[in-house]
C-alpha cells in the first residue's frame, strides 16, 4: 500500500488506509467494547466499509457492504448502535445514468456487532433523489433532507425511528418557493444536515442560506430566523452547513464549491452570531488557504478541480472532538484546514494537511486536473483527525501539541 506524501504545518501523519483503492466519502464513528470503529461509505461505488480504528496507525478493514445498484449511499450517521444510511439515485456527474434509477430513501441497520450489520429497516420518500443528509445523534429522532414529489430540492422531514423497522414520519418544513410552480428562479434546497440543538435546528438551506427552526414541537416546525448571503456568495450548492457552538452564541456556516477552476460565485467559511437569535448576523469570514511557500502555484483557485470549504467536522456525540475554539474543515484542493476561532472576529489558521495529488484516477472527478480533493472529516474524542479525498483513501492525522486537540 502506498502512503500518499504530503505538506503539512502543526499536523502529523498517523496512518493511512488504502480502501481496497476505493476513494471514501462520508465516516460515522463508534465504540464498542473500548474498540473504535469508523464507518465509510465510498465515493465512486455503493458501499459500506467497517474499520477498526482502534490503533489508527494500523488500521483494519473489518468488512464491506455493498449497496444497491445505481445508488450514491454516500451518507451515513451512527448512534446508539444504529446506523442511519442515505440512498439517492447516482447522478450522471457522479457516475450514474438518467435511465438508471436506483434505490432512494434511507435504510436502517442494527450495528451491536460493527462486524456484522444487521439490516432493520427502510424508510422511502417516493422520489429518485431520496436522502442527502441526515442528523442522528442518538434516541427517537431523525432529521433528514429529503427530496419530495411536488417540491423542487430538498425539505426539512422529521423522522421517528424508536423502532426502525417502522419509522414513522412526524413532521416537515420548507420554504413557500419550493412549492413545484412556484417559480422561485433560484436554487433554494435544504442541502443539510440540520444540526440539532435542544428545540432548535440550524440548517444550511442553499440560497436561502442560514435557517434557524424552533422544533419544540416535531409535527410543526416554526421559522425562527433566516440569514441568507445573497447572489455574490450563493454558488450552485450555496450554504452547505450550519454547526452551532450555543455556549458561546455562534454558528459556524459554510458553502460547498462546485466549479472547478473557482467559475462561480464566491465561496466562504463564516461565523455568525446569534445572541439574538432572531436576527444572526455574519461577524467574519475564516481566512481563504494559501499555498506553502515554494509551490508551484501562486493559488488554489486557478490549480484545477474544485477550491473551497465543504465539510466541517460534527461534534454530535461524546466520542467526538468537541472545542468551541477549533474548526475542523476540508478544503477540497487545499486539504484538510484548521481554525482558531476564540477571537470570533479575527479567526486563524493554525494548520494544515495536504496530501500530495493522486498519481491514479479512480473516479470521474475533478475533470480539469487530477489534483487533492479533500471531501468529509470526523475527529476523535482522542485527538485523532480523520479526512477523506475523491482518488485517495482515508488518511488520519493528529495536530501538534498546543493547537487546542
């Protein structure tokens, strides 16, 4: 197995998995036993792989799952020994065909032995797209981001699942223009996950940028505020995520960048502050990741593939790295991107990891040069960061001492 060479500040290389050279997307964690376990779903085919990450300097495939045919199982949560698995029909950019469709919805498995999955239910939105995301962080509830006949992209949808092989839906939201005829003229889409914080969910809702839903109430979700970013910052996905940290008032929120080559509108990482929480304000945008000394492009934008946020680490459970001052981020081709954010106002980069650019192409993508792509990152409760790439395996990482891991 090959290990990627790479350039790094306040980050070092702790192992290194190959994925049966199968690129991985999406990770869940869990502890079983005192044996840590990471769940990733791959990029390019419909599958499920199980590793134990409990000496991540050795890690061990346990076993694959493969998933139904012409369908992106990229999604995957894990919480009380239940793992919540999304299904969409592949899209042609990412492989599939518009005369495939495949499976959509979300499936449900039984993980008290990591080694064997049991499958114990499904739960079907009745549209090819199906599920992109979801949030469960444990118990009754889950939050996904489900496409629906009669809307166009994704709505907010509420799931009860106290027994899987029946979830039962409880209630739903979207925004009045994504009703089919509405004719919005922008693209407005829960992208997701909604991020749950006692009756409070932040979702990342695209265009319409940051919304804040009071869900005291599951049947019936109330618009709490919307902070929407306008046309100069909304590229195609626009806002992506929206983590809150609710101790200190703010929300972490991102964009997704789509084009290759930075051909769209800008894209960003920001913080928001929601001490009046009906009306968040943008304070500051986390500084745009510059190349190392000595490289042999002046920028990230203009090196091929995609350049800009798309997935920031999700402290949702006790076996995650929790820090209200650290952000944990991928920056498809920059890498993997640190942040210090205890001045709110002037936030830092404080490190970085960039695996050196794949050597072999696995995947469709990027399309204008064979570069890093940097996609999903989970950190441990023990320090140890987790990330993923398009045309590379999964990497785990550590921050030096003194970041604040």
């Amino acid at each position: 197995m090959r290990v990627p060479r790479y350039t790094a500040s306040g980050v070092e290389l702790v192992g290194y998995h190959d994925l049966a050279a199968k690129p991985g997307f999406k990770l869940a964690l869990q502890v079983v036993n005192d044996r840590w376990y990471l769940y990733v779903t791959h990029f390019w085919e419909p599958r499920l792989s199980v590793l134990d990450v409990t000496d991540p300097s050795a890690m061990e495939l346990v076993t694959a799952i493969e998933g139904p045919e012409h369908t992106a199982t990229w999604q995957v949560q894990q919480a009380d020994n239940l793992l919540v698995q999304g299904l969409e029909t592949r899209p042609p950019t990412w492989g599939g065909s518009p005369d495939n469709v495949g499976d959509e919805g979300l499936r449900f498995w039984d993980v008290h032995n990591p080694a064997r999955p049991t499958l114990v239910g499904k739960w079907h939105t009745g549209h090819p797209e199906g599920v992109h995301r979801s949030h469960y962080a444990g118990g009754r509830y889950v939050h996904a981001t489900a496409a629906r006949q009669g809307f166009e992209g994704n709505i907010y949808v509420i799931l009860d699942v106290s027994d899987p092989s029946s979830p039962v839906e409880l209630g739903s939201w979207h925004l009045p223009e994504q009703e089919t005829g509405h004719g919005a003229g922008r693209r407005v889409s829960f992208h997701g996950p909604a991020y749950v914080d006692g009756v409070r969910a932040y979702l990342g809702y695209g265009a319409a940028g940051l919304v804040i839903l009071d869900i005291a109430d599951l049947t019936e979700p109330k618009l709490v505020s919307q902070l929407e970013f306008g046309p100069a910052m909304s590229s195609m996905i626009a806002l992506h995520t929206a983590v809150p940290l609710p101790d200190r008032k703010l929300v972490l929120v991102n964009t997704e960048a789509i084009a290759e080559l930075s051909e769209e509108p800008y894209n960003f990482a920001g913080i928001v502050d929601i001490t009046d929480e009906s009306t968040p304000r943008l304070i500051s945008m986390l500084p745009v990741p510059a190349p190392a000394p000595g490289a042999a492009y002046p920028n990230f934008s203009r090196r091929g593939g995609r350049f800009g946020p798309h997935n920031q680490h999700h402290p949702q459970s006790a076996d995650l790295f929790r820090s209200d001052d650290i952000v944990i981020m991928t920056w498809f081709n920059a890498g993997l991107r640190i942040f210090d954010i205890r001045d709110p106002y002037l936030p830092r980069e404080v490190a970085w990891y960039l695996p050196e650019d794949p050597v072999e192409r696995r995947g469709l993508l990027p399309r204008t040069a064979l570069v890093t792509q940097s996609e999903d990152v989970l950190a441990d409760a023990r320090g140890n960061v987790f990330f993923t790439d398009k045309n590379w395996g999964l990497h785990a990482v550590r921050l030096s001492p003194g970041i604040g891991i």
